[in-house]
C-alpha cells in the first residue's frame, strides 16, 4: 500500500469510527439555553471523542495495512480473478 492510499484508508476508517463513537456518553441538557434543541448534549467533549476516535483508528489501520503486506487481502489477485472472469464471459461458446 502506498503513502496515498494508506491516508486514504485512513481517513476512511476516522470518519466511520468517529460516526460510532460522537454519540457515546451524551446526555440531553436538564435545562437547555435558549435557540438550542431539547436533545443538544450538555458536554459534547469533542476533543476527547477526536482523541478516542484517533487512536481506535491507529489500531484499525495498523490491522488493515498488516493484513494487505501479508497478502491475507490480496487486491491484485482479485483484480486478476475478476477480469479472468470477464474473459470468460466475452468469449463466444
């Protein structure tokens, strides 16, 4: 994997872990402020939820990446299998 597709795959995986992680520990303010929904938490703690989303995401990539160097996921041989099939399909019985 190189340098651009491994940030992309990143990135892939931050937003979707930061997703199911935002709605962990909120509670709805008691008493909201005016303009402000009944449902808007009290202390979103974003930075935390950053950091929390960050590091499950390390974790997540560092799997991701060990598993295509090994060749456990191997695009180029998918690729390969898929055009072989389509070979098969063009050609005429």
């Amino acid at each position: 994997m190189g340098w651009i597709s491994g940030i992309v795959v990143f990135l892939m995986i931050w937003w979707v872990t930061l997703f199911t992680v935002l709605p962990w520990g909120n509670r709805p303010s008691s008493s909201p402020q005016e303009g402000n929904m009944q449902s808007a938490p009290d202390l979103p703690r974003l930075g935390k939820k950053f950091l929390v989303t960050t590091l499950i995401s390390c974790l997540l990539w560092v799997v991701v990446y060990g598993l295509i160097a090994s060749n456990v996921i191997s695009f180029h041989d998918m690729a390969a299998k898929m055009a072989e099939q389509d070979n098969l399909m063009e050609s005429p019985q």
